[in-house]
C-alpha cells in the first residue's frame, strides 16, 4: 500500500525541542523512509503558551 506519492510531503508533529528520537526514526525506516534528518530552528513562542515552551523546535527533512 503507497500513502505518500512519489513527490508527495510528509509533515508530522512531535514535541522535541532539539533532535528527532531514535524511536521515532526507528519507525520512519520501517515506514520506508532512508533519509532522516532535521534542522533546529529558533521560534519565539509566546508566554505562557500551553503548547511550546522552548525556543527551538525540530524541523524533520524526511525522504524516501
């Protein structure tokens, strides 16, 4: 079964502040995924936010 085209985007949401867990890449493998990697970018949340308390987040870069 194909979800994701060829060309096609895969976003997700995970609340780490600074790297992608193993687990999480353990997964994307086993989902097809062979190019994991991510950027760490600076946000600016507002205080207090009930959602993000950091002042980075992860930005996953994943491809198949």
């Amino acid at each position: 079964m194909i979800l994701l085209k060829k060309s096609g985007t895969f976003t997700y949401f995970s609340r780490v502040a600074t790297e992608i867990p193993e687990t999480h890449q353990k997964l994307l493998r086993e989902a097809g995924f062979s190019q994991i990697d991510f950027e760490v970018v600076d946000v600016n949340p507002p205080v207090p936010s009930q959602y993000w308390e950091y002042k980075t987040i992860v930005a996953p870069i994943i491809k198949k």
